[in-house]
C-alpha cells in the first residue's frame, strides 16, 4: 500500500502542489509572526542592554498614574535636586547624576516642519558631558539656555547642522522656540540613535523648565557602584534611603522591564499575523477538503479495484492520509522558509519605520518551527479525512462499473449546516451582546468561524438554483450554456470552491460595513451636534497628540466675529480609584453654546477650580449626583484633587463622560490643548477669520485651523487607512481561493477528458472549448462573492446593531464597493480558468475518446 501511495502521489504532483501553496501561504503567516517577533524582541534586549550598560543603578520618582505599553504616555513624576545629594551619600555609591528625560521634544526641521516620528520617543534630555554610550561627533555641548545639541539620526532627519538656528517645540511649551545647534552626538558601535528616539540635549536649567515644568528638579538619577560593591546591595541601600515614593532598580533590571514593555506591544503585531494565517488556513482547508474529494472521485475504480485484491478500509484511510501527510510535510518545510524570509522582511520594514532601529540577526524559534509543522501537517490531515473515510466506504463492486460520482442527498449535510450557522449566530449575539465575560473576543471569533463553516455547508443547496440563474447571462451561445450545466452538475464540488472565496469576500465585506458606518455615525454627529465652523489641531503621527499653547484660546475668543471658543485637554486619571477617560474644558460656557448643552440638572454656565460635571452615563457608571464629591489625581498632579459635581449633562450633547476645569489641564500628560473648537457669530464668513487663526498658531507647524467638514475628514482618514490594510492582508485568502478555482478546474477537465474529446469530435471548436471552461469559472467565482457580500453584509450590519450604544448609529452598506468585488470575482474567474482552458483546448480529441 506505502508503494502503490507514493505512485500515486507522483502521478498526481500537479494537483497536489496546488492545494500545497494554500497550507504554504497559511504556514508562512503563522511562522513569520514568530520570526518577527523574536527578532524584534532580541533586538529590544540589545539596544536597552547597551543603553543602560554604564547604570548600575537607576532612581526615579514612582508615577502618579500608571500606564501600561500602548495606553499612552507614562510620566516619571520629577523630584527635587537634593534627591541626587541624598543617592550620592549613601555608601558604595561612586557617582550619582541627575537626569532630565522626558518626551515631549519636536525639532523643527530645515523645511519648517517638525520631524516625526511614529513609535519611537522624541526625547528631551539634560546634557552631562561624553559617556561610554554618548559620543560627540561635531561640535559641542549645549552651555547656554538657547543652545541644543540633537543625535545624528536627528540631524539627518531634520537636514540640520551645528551652527544652524533651529526651531523646536517642548513638553512644556508648545510655541516655537530658536535654539542654535551646537553639537552633533551619536552612540557606542557608531549608532546614530537608540531604538529610532530622537533626542535632543539642552542644558539642564533648559530642559528642566522646557521638558519637565519645574526648575530645580530631575526625574531620573543614574548611579555608578565603588569597586567590589554588589549593584543589588546599593539598590536596597538607595531604597531604604529614599522610602516607599521611588522606584529603585539595578541597569539589569530596568534593561529587561524596558524590553518587556515592548515585547508586550508585539503581541499585538503576533496576534494580528496569527488571525490573518488562521484566515488564510481556513481557506486552504476548503480547497484541500475539494481536491481530495475530487481525486477520490477520480479514482474511485482504482481504490475499488484495491478493495477487491484484499485491501481493507483501515488500508484505503491510511493511503488517502498518507497522501495528505506528505502534501502537509512538504507544505510545511517551503512554508517555514517563506515564513523566515516574510518575518525578516517585516522586522526590516519595521526597523525602518521606527527610524533606524538596528536589528539582531535573524533567527528561527523553536515555536516557528513546531507551530509551522503541527498546523500544516495538521490542516491538511484533517481536511483529507472525510475524503478519505468515503474511499473507505467505496465497495469491490465498483471497480467492474464505470467511473461515476452520483449526486448524494444534501438532507444531512443541509442540517449539519442549519445547526452549525444557529450555533455561529448564537455565539455571535453572546458576544456582540457584551454577555460573554473577559471571553468577549473569543466567543466572537468562534461565532465568525462557526457561521462561515455552517454556510459552506448550506451551499449546495443553493448552489444549483444560484448557478443556473447566474449562467443565464452567458446562455446566450453554446459554450456558454455548457459551461452554465458544467458549474451546476456538482453542487458540492461547487459549493466548497465558492466556499473559500467566500470567507476573504465576506471578512473584507464585513469590515468595509463596520468601519463606512462608524465613519458616517461619527461625521453625522459631529454635524448634528457640534456648531463650529473652525477647528484649531494638528494631525498625530506618533504617541503625542499635537498640543499648543493655551492663550491661543482666549486670543481667539477676542477676535471679530468669534462667538466661542472651547479649548479641549485630554488624559486618563484616576477618580474615586479607578482608572478613567477625562477631558478639561477651557470654558464649559462656551461648550453649552457649541453643543447646544442644557443641563439634566444643575448649572452649566461656569466651571469652578472645584467643580466638575459629568454626563449622565458618566454620573451612572460614578454613582454620582449634582452635590456629590469625587476625588481625581492626575499624571502632573502633586496630589489627588476633590471636586464637587456641579451638572449632569445630556450625552448627546457633552464632549465626555468627566468633564473638569481648566486649571486641571496643566497637570495633564500633555499640559496643553489639544484641540479647539471655534464657533463663529451668525454671518461671520469662515473667510474672514480663518487668517487672523492662521496667525495665532503660525510658531506651531504641528497645528493648523481647518473647517469642520476638513477636520472631521481628517479625523476619520484613519478608518480609509484600515480598511485598506486590512484588505491587503486579506488579498491573501482571495489568492488561495483563486488557486481553489484554477486546481478544481483543472482536475474537472482531467475527469471529463472523455466527454472534451466527444464535444471536440462533433464541432466543438479550440475557442468554443476554452469559452466553455472560461464561463464555468466565471459563475463559481461570482457565486462564491455572491455568498461573501450576502454574509459579510450580515455580519457587518450585527456588529454595527450591537455597536449602537458606542455611537455607531448609522448603517452604510457599501454598494459600490460591492459592485467592484463581484467584479472583480468576474475578473478572478476569468484568471483562473486561463490554464485549465487551454489544457482542455489542447487536448488530444482521439486520445480523449479513447480515454478510459
């Protein structure tokens, strides 16, 4: 049987490589997600262990309010200078340095624009002179307040060099500031920057009052040891020094803690990969489970003739899986080889958007290695199954009759799907519902799988009818009627090759759905209820929002024209001890005729220094009333505030949940407005004072002034954005399925080699022939988005009903992007019959006859 397999096999190698490249292309996903991130994670503990290779020991204030990777900005609270006096006292302490390092420090480049940056940091630092990590290139360090000196991959950023009069905005001052470049610094190993952070250095008074607020004070102190003295013993020397307010760590310590954080953000990146090869895997298991069902058909003689000379069933299984074990095998190894050139591929793109990251070597995990060789060998095994238990149940018999796959009853395979989709759309509500616990997420994924799975199954029995009436159209000729009988005389075959072009139409559908109404909801609110003709803000490209200075808002106040201005701050902060979403508003006054707010209770005319209001979901959720107190403690705060709630305020018409005075803005992440929002008096053309707006912010490039419909257009490209990420990713599922197409077409004109050289025989010509394949693949790939767009839509449109209490009120269906997939599923169709279409063009018509 292993001999009589393995010819087989060989004699099949065409067939078998096409539904290959599916598990390929899945396992490559899922091995270059753990190339990626263990590349990316050796390069994170290389450059924090170079960083913080000259600290033994590392003192800083512990945070006001703790932020995790990816929530935002952590801000190390500063201290007073004596605390350095204090380290270097304690014994086994040889040096101690005050440090000022913060981010919040945007050079303003040659061409007048700030140089971004999208991840890393843009540091602002004290400098303390050359270290074994610090190395000067060119010129000096900073001795005045207006003088800078930046890291080289700045410089080279910026297109600046020393001497330049440069322009930079603060943490602490986001209104241009000159500065002369004085120096230019890199790193040990000739680096021009760690981990892509620009930095730029001024002198410590500078970047004290620029960078942290606060003259006087540090908020990190770098120690070095006295010979033959442990770092961990001056660590808890230093700790019992200083009590329970800081955070004493060894240069070890705070290494790997800087490297976790990160390591913690990749998840992220690891999971997304993960979803997209579980997608493309999905695929591929339907158009391996169709060509194994097709080749069993196909040789179904051949496995009854095998029963007849003594062969068992257990024998037939073994054969059929024996064959997808090797299909599996070889996927996995060509797999996992695109998979390590994908995941170094994507840690150079990533290294190169983080500004120059420098990569360790690329490497292969033992979890790629399992995970690539347990999930294709195991995808393809079970996708061959239930092919090979039917070889199994093929009898002797059937080796004396002639080749032939009747149609089975669909009643078993109609219920299977019933149950199967009831059980999708269950799971579905659960966690659309918020009924699923912590298991959210994953009730939801489940629910998504189980409904693709479950309408797969339902197709055949709407294969039939749905083909005849989309082969119509092409009824028009002979070649066209036959292919219109040729796509509809196998309802399964059909329904599973549909299937897999299906899933990558219907996810792309559904989240084309999602993410149209959440732009219409949020376009169709802010016109409903925000009356600002003028927005003052700046598009965010890294972790900091765009701020700029406060006394832009009264400015604005006072021009001609204005009727209000609100002044926006934004940042978490813990109230009554839980960690919450908080904004300040500049005026609340001038909030209530923006919004048109009229209080449920209390007062909405002003705001005291101790006073906050809330909406009435804010109120709910707080247990809070007009009178009652809560305490809030912020980023930049001394200490904890208490406030007296003030108004409960319509949620329609309130800007956020807690809403504070503006003296509580300072004490923010970002100290400044980040948005301003101006309401002009009836008459007033935005003409008119859009320039003298201009002119308020014209030292901040970061920020501009754009009308309302421009900025909610800005502030909604980012959905365009990922939505065409994501249909990128899922290109690859519609590839796998076209691969489906092209491999069921080609193993069906294999099986109908006979009756292609009888309709050759009696005048069927070459063109006729390939016009006839051309039409079969056309209305099995319009059919398969037909299915897509139907369940997408679906599916969309219950995410968007369960979204409906987040502010997703509107439901757009994207109807001319539907009509570009079915196209484009017409497109696919006429691709994937190009090779098969030919093979049955040339084929030899007294061969064919004779073909048995």
């Amino acid at each position: 049987m292993f001999r009589a397999t393995m010819k087989s096999l060989l004699a099949r190698k065409v067939r078998l490589v096409l539904s290959g490249l599916a598990v390929v292309l899945g396992v490559m996903f899922v091995s270059g997600a753990f190339v990626l991130t263990d590349t990316l994670g050796r390069s994170f503990d290389a450059i924090f262990s170079d960083a913080y290779a000259g600290v033994d020991v590392n003192v800083a204030a512990k945070p006001k309010l703790e932020v995790g990777e990816g929530e935002g900005e952590q801000v190390s609270a500063p201290f007073p200078a004596d605390v350095v006096d204090r380290v270097r006292a304690v014994p086994g302490v040889a040096s101690a340095t005050g440090l000022v390092n913060a981010d919040g420090a945007r050079l303003i480049g040659s061409n007048g624009k700030v140089v971004t940056s999208f991840g890393p940091p843009q540091l602002g630092t004290n400098w303390t002179g050359e270290s074994d990590l610090v190395r000067l290139r060119e010129g000096r360090g900073p001795q005045a307040d207006d003088e800078i000196a930046v890291n080289a991959a700045l410089a080279k950023a910026a297109k600046v060099k020393v001497g330049d009069r440069v322009g930079a905005l603060t943490a602490f001052e986001s209104k241009r500031r000159e500065f002369t470049l004085v120096g230019v610094f890199g790193y040990s190993n000739g680096r021009d920057t760690i981990g892509g952070a620009n930095e730029v250095a001024f002198t410590t008074p500078a970047a004290q009052r620029l960078m942290l607020g606060k003259p006087g004070t540090f908020n990190n102190v770098t120690v070095r040891v006295a010979d033959g003295v442990r770092a961990e013993t001056v660590r808890d020397d230093v700790a019992r020094a200083l009590g329970t307010g800081y955070n004493v760590k060894t240069g070890a310590e705070l290494s790997a803690a800087s490297s976790a954080d990160l390591k913690e953000d990749l998840s992220f990146f690891n999971k997304v990969l993960l979803g997209f090869a579980a997608v493309a895997l999905l695929v591929g298991t339907f158009l391996i489970l169709n060509t194994f069902s097709i080749i069993v058909a196909q040789r179904t003689r051949e496995l009854a003739l095998m029963r007849a000379i003594g062969a068992s069933g257990r024998q037939i299984i073994g054969s059929v899986v024996l064959e997808a074990l090797a299909v599996g095998l070889i996927a996995s190894v060509l797999g996992l080889g695109a998979g390590v050139g994908v995941g170094a591929l994507l840690a150079w793109a990533f290294g190169r958007f983080a500004g120059g990251l420098e990569l360790a070597g690329i490497g292969v995990p033992p979890v790629a290695v399992v995970s690539a060789f347990a999930v294709g060998m195991l995808i393809t095994v079970v996708a061959a199954l239930l092919p090979a238990l039917r070889a199994a149940r093929i009898p002797p018999i059937a080796a004396m009759q002639d080749v032939a796959t009747p149609d089975r009853p669909l009643t078993k395979v109609t219920v299977s799907g019933a149950v199967v989709t009831a059980l999708g759309g269950g799971l579905l509500a659960v966690g659309l519902t918020g009924n699923a616990g912590g298991a959210t997420l994953t009730v939801i994924l489940a629910g998504v799988l189980f409904t693709f799975i479950g309408v797969a199954l339902l197709t055949p029995l709407i294969s039939r009818p749905v083909v005849s009436l989309l082969g119509a159209l092409f009824a028009w000729s002979v070649p066209g009627r036959l292919g219109r009988l040729n796509s509809g005389r196998n309802p399964r075959r059909t329904a599973i090759t549909a299937a897999a072009l299906m899933v990558g139409i219907a996810l792309v559908t559904g989240v084309t759905v999602i993410l149209d109404s959440a732009k219409s909801s949020i376009s169709a609110s802010a016109e409903r209820t925000v009356d600002a003709q003028l927005v003052i803000s700046g598009e965010q490209t890294g972790p900091r929002p765009p701020t700029f200075d406060a006394s832009v808002v009264d400015r604005a106040a006072a021009l001609p024209g204005v009727d209000a201005v609100l002044g926006v701050y934004n940042d978490n902060a813990i109230v009554d001890g839980d960690r919450t979403y908080v904004v300040a508003l500049t005026d609340l006054a001038a909030m209530a005729r923006i919004y048109g707010t009229v209080p449920q209770s209390g007062t909405a005319a002003t705001l005291k220094p101790d006073q906050v209001a809330l909406s009435v979901s804010g109120a709910k959720e707080l247990g809070k009333s007009v009178g009652d107190r809560l305490t809030a403690q912020f980023a930049r705060g001394e200490g904890s505030h208490t406030y007296t709630v003030a108004a409960v305020l319509p949620d329609e018409r309130s800007i956020g949940s807690i809403i504070l005075p503006r003296q509580a803005g300072p004490e923010f992440t970002n100290p400044e407005p980040f948005t301003a929002l101006v309401r002009l008096t009836p008459g007033t053309p935005v003409s008119q004072v859009q320039p003298q707006l201009d002119a308020l912010v014209a030292d901040n490039p970061e920020v501009s002034v754009a009308d309302r419909a421009s900025y909610i257009e800005q502030q909604t490209s980012g959905f365009d954005t990922l939505l065409t990420m994501i249909q990128i990713l899922l290109a690859l599922a519609i590839v796998i399925a076209v691969l489906g197409i092209i491999n069921t077409l080609a193993l069906s004109v294999l099986e109908r080699t006979r009756e292609l050289g009888l309709l050759r025989a009696i005048g069927l010509r070459r063109a006729q022939t390939m016009r006839m394949i051309t039409v079969e693949a056309v209305v099995i790939s319009v059919f398969g988005a037909l299915l897509g767009v139907a369940v997408g839509t679906g599916l969309g449109a219950a995410v968007v009903r369960a979204l409906k209490d987040e502010g997703i009120t509107d439901l757009v269906l994207p109807w001319s992007q539907m009509g570009i997939f079915l196209g484009l599923a017409a497109l696919i169709g006429v691709v994937a019959a190009a090779l098969p279409a030919v093979r049955a063009a040339r084929i030899n018509v007294l061969g064919a006859i004779a073909h048995d």
